[in-house]
C-alpha cells in the first residue's frame, strides 16, 4: 500500500496503482478521453494531465504510476488551464453539429465542455473539413469531424477483437480513422466501437437519427440470443426497442456483446407476433378465447389421460425460455398430470463458438437458457432424456398429446421431427410467432419475447441472470409460466404464484443448486448457482 | 586552421571505401576497443569523454548507454538515428555520404559496449545517395570481417540492417523511429517507460543520432582527455555546425563546442550576402528559439551558452536572416511545416499548431487582427510541456521567440493590414 494525497485528502492505495485509478478510489473525477481501463493506455488525448508535486511537468494521470507519499493535485489552475486548452482544440474543427449528432445527451465532449470548458470560442479560422460520413462496415458509420482521435476504436481492433481492420490515416489535422483499404469493419464485434467512442464519430447505423438518446427507457437484460447470456441494456420508446448495448459484467461480458445480440432483436417486432389463442379449424387457424383455450386444453389432454393413460401425455421444455416458464411446465406436467415424459429441446449445433483472442466468445449454443430449462426440468434419480428421444415415443405412439414451449427467435427443425409432429393427437405449442412448431399444432398460446417479461435465465457457466419486461405485451399473449399455471390450476392442481419472483422463489426451493438465490440476491448482475 | 575529428579525412578521395578509410587509421579504434576494453570500460571511456549527443537533446551518450539493464533476458538493440530532418540540419547526410566507415565503426564499438548484437541505421527515405553509400560500406565491413560474426576474431558478432525511413519529420524523434522500424506509424511512444529498458521490439535499445556515434572510435582511439581538450568544459569535443540562409559560404563546419557565432557566422560563412545587415539567427535548428542580431554579437555555440541565451544548441543548424527577411513570414513558413509534420496522435501538437499556422499565415497575409499575438502566445502555453513527445515544443519554439523578439514587426503587420517588409524578392517560399 502507498500513502498518497490527492487534492487534499490523504488516502492508502494499493501500489502499483495509475493516478487516475487512485482518484477513482478516493471519488475524485479525471476527465480523460483515450483511456479506457479494457484498453492498452495511450496517453494522447492530454485531457488527464495532472499536477503532482515535485514533478516540473504535468503528467498523464492515466499513465502515471502511483508512489509513495505522492501529493497529487487534480484541480489547480495549471490543470483546469490545461482541460480547457485541450478542449478548446478539440473543438476548433469539430463540426458542433449537437443538434443532429446521435451521440447529444451522452458525449463525453459535451459533458466535460459544459463542465470544464469554455463558452466563447477564440478560433476564427477556417474549420478542416472531411467526408461527412463514411461507412465503415454492416454496422458502424464514421463522421470523420467529430472524431476526437482518441483512437479507442483502433485499439479495440487490434486488442479484443484483433482483428485490425482500422487504422489513423494521414498526419495532423488531416488525421482520420479509417478502414484499411479493401477492409471493412465486418467482424462480429463490432458494434463495440460505437459504445467506446466518447463522441459521435463511431455511429450504428441502424440507430442513426432513431432517437434523442433521453427520450429512450432504459431497462436491464440479458441477450437471449446464445448461451453467454452478455448483459444488455435495452433502449426503447413508444413500445419499440430502438437500440440494444451491453452492460458490464466482468464475469460474463467483460463490456462487450457480439453484433448477432445487439442487432439480433428484430424478430420481437415481428409483423406476425400472435395476440391471442389460436386452434386449428381444418386448414385455418381461428382465434379463440382464453378462457376457451384453457377448457380445450383441460378437456383434450383429460381425454387422453383417460384413455391412453398419464403416460401418454409429454412435454418438451425451452431452451428459449426462462426458468420460471420450464418450471410450470414442469409442475404440470411431472406433479399435476404425473406424467415422466419430459426433455428440453435441443437444437442441433450448427456453428462453432467464435473465440477471440482477448477470451470473450460467441457461444455455439444458440439458446439462453439451455442449462436453466436442464436444471428446472430435471428429476432427481432419473436419467433425463432428450427430446429427439421423447419423439420417438410419440412416433411409437406411445405418446398422443405433445405439450411443446417453442419461443426460438429462429427455429429449423430437422425433416424427421416435422414428420413426427405431424403425427400428435394433440399438439399445445406455445410461441410468439408462427413458426415450424406452429404449423402443425392445433392449439397455439402466444407466449412473449425476452423483451417483454420477467424472469431469469440460466446461462452456459450456470449463472443465473435476471431479464426485465422493457416493452407491454402484443395484445393478450402471456409470459409462458401464467399460462401454464392457469391449465394446472384447470386440471385440480393447486398453485398459485402471484409474480414470476415467486416462481423463482419456488425454483429456489425445489431446484438443486438454486437454493439460496432470489431476485433481489441476483441484483443486476447475476449469481453462479450453487 | 582547427584540429578537425569527424571531418578530418573528408576530402581524401575514396575514403568511403574500406581499403582508404583503413590506411586513415579507419577501424583501429574498433580494434583496439574489442581487444584491450571490456564492454563497461568502453562505457567508462565514452563518460569521461563528456559526449553528448548531437541529435539535439545533448544527452550524455555514455550515461544513455549505462541505462541499459544486464540481465533483462531480453535482446539489446542499437539504433542509429540517421532520420535527419530538422530543417536547417544536414550534418549526418554529410557524415553518411563522405565517411561511412567512421559511423559504422562508432556502431560496432556502442554496440560492443552495450552488449547489442543487431543494431539499424534508420536513414531518412530521402537519403538515397547516403543509402546507396552506407549500403556498398557495410557490404564492405562484413567482407573485412568488421560485421558479421567474431569480429576481427575477437568473439563478438553484430549485424547491421540499414532501414529506409518512411519519409516524416516525426520519425526522428527516437520512439517514433522505434515504432517506424517496426513497421509502423511513425508515432511516438508514451513514456516512461524509457527506450533504454522497453524500447525496439519491447528490448532495451540505445539510440543515438549519426554524428554521435561517429566520435566513438575517435575517443577510443585517443582517449577522453584528448577529446575533453576540445570546445568547452561541459560541452566538449568538436561539433558539425551547418550554416545555412542569407550567408555567402552555406555549409558544414567542424569547429570546437563553444565558438562564438559571430565568429562562425563571419568568419566561417564569409559574412551576410551582399553586405546586408543580420537581423536574426535560429542558432540550432528551426525548433530552437531565435536569437536577435544584438545576441548574436555574444552567444557562444555551445549548449550552456545557448541554454544561457534562452535558446538551444540542438542540432546546430544554424539558419542566418538578414534584414529583407519578413520575421512574419518566416514563422508563417515554420508553423506551416510543424504543423504538416505533426503525427496527429495528441491533442495540442495536432489542432494547437495547425492553428497557429494558420494565424501566423493570416497576419502575414495582412488578415490579422487584434488579440491575435496574445491568442498564439496562450496557445503555445497550451501546447508547451503537454504534448506526448517533444514535438509539441519544438513547434512552439519559433513561435514564443518570434513574437516576443520582434513583436514590433507583428504588431507593424497587424496594425497595417499589409506586410510591411521589403523582402529579397530571389528567395522563394512556399506560402
């Protein structure tokens, strides 16, 4: 430990330590621009320049090591001079275009100009002017004026993703971010450098002139389209998500998320979401009540226990889901209709997960919740067994009525399991969308997508993360645990959960390894079950 | 006539070949430093001398080279300096073109001293004579067994690569090279840490500019004493100064640290052209702050005297400015290249003095108005000692002395909404 002082306050710091992490510690900001602590550091941007007693110079408080009884000052007039000299040149040839920029509301450089900087502006000369914006990849748009250099972006490039397609190119004022000729920024990380860009220069384009950033609702989530499960901030307004970016979370994420998670939502928009029960009349699908829909689930599958027995009736659990949902799916189907037919579905692997050197990965489990729908599913003492398994049953015919959660964003399934599906007496699918599962299922309940309910999912390294409803539900569909608690409480069972937090408090009392856990212990950023 | 050392043979014919530099007493010093020397006395050797180096910066060689740690596990690399670019500098060029052998001896002995067993000469790109002359004088040393492996069978073994620069002024500060030899921009490293523990490929590296390393085998070859007994007491041995602008002799002169610049100036140079009258002189290249004709009549060329003045020795070129030169101009000209040099990495270097160009080009455009002498004197305390690398303040160097020595004449340009001087209409600049 080393005894330092900064601004005044004495304080014992862990050596080895930057200034800038010590003024963190001790509350203190250090406005700075080209470090980031993901990042190599730099030391261009100036902005961190502090004064530290003995020292002749002011130094980059983002470089410099900590010492021994340093006495560091980070608001002298040599400093607060300095800031608003480094300002003041970052905005002679910025285009001060606020009003139009993407970024207004959370600038770096609008924030410390408003703080630090200065009201007048003493540059009379011509501005440099650049290509007003460039497309830089699938995703990412550059305004070369804006740009700050700061050089987050490059760095990012060649450090997490390494894969350097950007670079500064030409000297001076003329400097300007760019792609490698013949490159494009098309690596599936890429969207980060719109986050890591403090101002407007590194925009997404499919954001671009969506919103004011303060007009957006800000809701906590998980990315529901791999395993990783990246924790995600989801913006949206007027019920349409505008704009998906990660949280940081150390444990999962490190503040990354691929470009397949954070342009990867669009199917909760979908045209065709279902807004209420759908039962199959002949080649047409017909709308029906809830209430209608409950009755001819409770009066189907009793028809089929009756007669074919409790055995003839299984369940598939979803992946997609949370565990919330696969748990009622799991009381009604193993404790109110007694049935042991139940797996979770598995969609076959397609891709390889996408290791990038900097160890953040793109999961090749394309589900959210594989491991959480396992654990609520499983029975204690009996080999689990696997859907494809549950449907040779009912190729058999052993089993007649197939209660099946879908709610994949995109599902294909293999021919054979078509074929078999075609073939249920009685198959109750639930899904937000019509799909492959839909299509031969004579009834269909509308579930909702992951940006719409409550709930957690369970993710590839057993950590168990909450999502947050950020929009209202299409029309009357239900998240997945309701409905399944209705058709239990139709067919005598006797539960009654007032709230997806019960459910998990349920979860947490029934389910190995997730005893302990409550909504409020997982907070924002998760919990490893036990 | 002075003793001269780095250019005592330049005028034999052929001494850049390996068979006259030898009979010139070439590579002895190598010979003698590799059989009678271990590698810290030659250090010891280079220290007592008082060499400093004559990049610019004056930094002691044989301290820089005691900087390099034994046991880093690490390769040692040898860097020469050879990205000449400071405008009003062409001493190394000379040094490169005329005597070859002389600096690949000096990096054969600093690499010997510093345990280093591949060092670069990274040459400016425009160079292309100096390249060509450099490359057939190292083809030469490897076959005279003076690279390569057991060197004059003595065990220790150097390569050396000449590296063509990619052609920016920012090259030649030391960390830009470092990174420019790896292949990329030429950008300047944070620092610390020091090259000397974290430099070329992450090993510790020794950079020194050409006509340091030059000395080497001369200090070697007759000691430190003999060298201390030329220039002055902190700055010693001779120095390549290079005398350029309204002068009747423009050149290279080798004289002793410490001459006075009148003397360089008018007995050296033969005097202003024509008879006209000095009016300012930029004693150590275009970074180093100007010196008005009265302080010219006193200073002396060494760095404590510069230092003194308020100005620098850096690389001595001295740049001579008679009476028809507009002081506007001429810091319009300079700001301009600055600015076009600057790498564009920090903050002030890069906005800071493309603005200040642009100003001063203003006011000499008789655009300038009131509070602009005050804007570029704020702006340069803006840039002054918090840049990234020195570049920052050599840029503001001529702009702090030009103003504060001839504010008259800004002022003159400002009030007058014109320039006011009469120029020597035959010197051409690039506005």
């Amino acid at each position: 430990m080393a005894k330092i002082k900064i601004d005044g306050k004495e304080l014992q710091v862990p050596d080895g330590i930057t200034i800038l992490e010590a003024a963190t510690i001790a509350g203190i900001e250090i406005p700075h621009f080209c470090y980031h602590k993901e990042l190599s550091i730099r030391g261009s941007c100036r902005m961190c320049l502090v004064e530290v007693e003995k020292m002749p110079k002011l130094v980059p408080a983002c470089s410099t090591t900590i010492k021994d009884e340093m006495n560091i000052f980070t608001s002298s007039e040599r400093v607060i001079k300095n800031r608003r000299g480094v300002l003041e040149f970052f905005l002679i040839n910025h285009p001060l275009d606020c009003p139009i920029c993407d970024q207004a509301g959370e600038c770096t450089l609008q924030d410390y100009v408003y703080k630090y900087g200065s009201a007048v502006s003493r540059f009379t000369e011509e501005k440099e002017h650049f290509e007003r914006r460039k497309e830089l990849g699938p995703h990412v748009l550059h305004y070369s004026e804006r740009c700050v250099l700061c050089g987050r972006c490059i760095r990012f490039c060649e450090e997490i993703s390494e894969t350097r397609e950007l670079a500064r190119f030409n000297r001076s004022v003329r400097s300007e971010v760019d792609v490698f000729p013949g490159k494009r920024l098309d690596n599936k990380l890429s969207g980060n450098v719109v986050d890591l860009c403090p101002v407007g220069a590194m925009v997404s384009k499919e954001f671009l002139f969506k919103s004011r950033v303060w007009w957006l609702t800000h809701t906590e989530s998980i990315c529901p389209l791999c395993s990783r499960g990246c924790n995600i901030e989801i913006d949206s307004r007027d019920n349409k998500i505008l704009r998906v970016r990660p949280r940081p979370n150390p444990e999962v994420n490190s503040q990354w998320m691929c470009d397949d998670g954070r342009f990867g939502w669009d199917f909760v928009h979908r045209e065709d979401r279902l807004t209420s029960p759908l039962k199959r009349e002949g080649a047409e699908m017909v709308s029906i009540s809830w209430t209608q829909a409950i009755n001819l689930v409770k009066g189907r599958l009793s028809y089929i226990i009756s007669n074919f027995g409790k055995e003839a009736v299984a369940a598939i659990a979803s992946p997609y889901l949370t565990n919330e949902d696969n748990y009622l799916l799991r009381v009604l189907l193993l404790s109110v209709i007694r049935s042991p037919s139940m797996a979770v579905y598995q969609a076959a692997q397609v891709e390889e997960p996408m290791v990038f050197p900097s160890g953040f990965t793109i999961e090749a489990d394309k589900s959210p919740n594989l491991a959480g729908a396992q654990d609520v599913s499983a029975v204690e003492g009996r080999e689990p067994i696997s859907h494809r398994q549950l449907l040779q049953k009912v190729a058999s015919g052993e089993v007649r009525a197939l209660y099946f959660l879908g709610g994949a964003p995109r599902i294909s399934l293999p021919v054979d399991e078509r074929e078999i599906l075609k073939k249920v007496d009685f198959l109750v699918v639930h899904d937000y969308a019509p799909s492959e599962l839909t299509e031969w299922a004579e009834l269909v309940l509308p579930n909702l997508s992951f940006a719409e309910r409550e709930g957690t999912f369970t993710n590839f390294q057993g950590r168990v993360q909450r999502i947050r409803p950020a929009l209202l539900p299409p029309g009357e569909a239900k998240p997945d645990w309701e409905i399944l608690q209705e058709i239990c409480q139709a067919m005598g069972g006797e539960v009654n959960y007032p709230s997806a937090e019960k459910v998990f408090e349920g979860i947490a009392g029934a389910v190995p390894g997730y005893k302990g856990l409550s909504y409020s212990e997982l907070g924002n950023q998760g919990k490893a079950k036990g | 006539m002075e003793e001269k050392i780095l250019l005592k043979y330049i005028d034999v014919p052929d001494i850049e070949k390996i068979e006259v530099y030898q009979k010139h007493d070439g590579y002895k010093g190598l010979a003698k430093a590799l059989k009678q020397h271990k590698p810290d006395q030659i250090i010891e050797l280079v220290k007592a001398s008082g060499l400093r180096g004559r990049g610019g910066a004056g930094f002691p060689a044989g301290l820089k080279w005691s900087f390099v740690p034994k046991d880093s596990g690490k390769p040692v690399f040898l860097c020469c300096n050879a990205d000449e670019g400071e405008p009003g500098t062409f001493k190394d060029r000379l040094l490169m073109e005329k005597n070859p052998h002389q600096l690949i001896e000096g990096i054969v002995i600093t690499a010997y001293a510093v345990n280093c067993h591949q060092a670069y000469i990274y040459i400016r790109g425009e160079f292309s004579q100096a390249m060509k002359v450099l490359e057939q004088a190292i083809e030469e040393a490897y076959e005279h067994n003076c690279l390569g492996k057991n060197i004059l069978k003595q065990g220790f073994h150097l390569e050396l690569s000449l590296h063509s620069g990619a052609g920016s002024y920012i090259a030649g500060e030391e960390t830009g090279l470092l990174e420019s030899l790896e292949g990329k921009r030429a950008e300047p490293r944070l620092k610390p840490p020091f090259p000397a523990s974290v430099g070329l490929f992450k090993g510790p590296t020794v950079i020194n500019n050409v006509e340091t390393l030059s000395n080497v085998p001369h200090i070697i070859m007759r000691g430190p004493e003999w060298f201390k007994g030329f220039g002055t007491e902190k700055s010693t041995g001779t120095k390549l100064f290079c005398l350029s602008g309204h002068i009747n002799k423009p050149g290279v002169y080798e004289l002793p640290m410490g001459v006075p610049l009148k003397e360089l100036i008018n007995n050296y140079g033969g005097g202003i052209i024509g008879g006209r009258k000095l009016k300012a002189v930029i004693p150590g290249g275009s970074s180093t702050p100007v010196l008005t004709a009265e302080q010219v009549e006193e200073v002396a060329m060494d760095f404590e005297s510069l230092q003194a003045a308020g100005s620098m020795l850096g690389s001595a070129g001295v740049i001579v400015m008679d009476e028809t030169t507009c002081m506007v101009d001429a810091l319009a000209n300079l700001t301009r290249f600055y600015a076009h040099e600057s790498c564009g990495q920090c903050t002030p270097c890069r906005e800071g003095v493309s603005w200040m160009a642009k100003i001063a080009r203003r006011i000499e455009e008789g655009k300038g108005l009131e509070g602009d002498l005050e804007l570029l004197l704020d702006i340069c305390d803006n840039i002054s000692f918090k840049t990234l690398c020195p570049m920052g303040d050599a840029a503001i160097g001529p702009v702090v002395s030009f103003i504060t020595k001839f504010r008259s004449e800004f002022e003159d340009h400002i009030r007058q909404g014109r320039c006011p001087i009469e120029k020597d209409k035959s010197i051409k600049v690039r506005g």
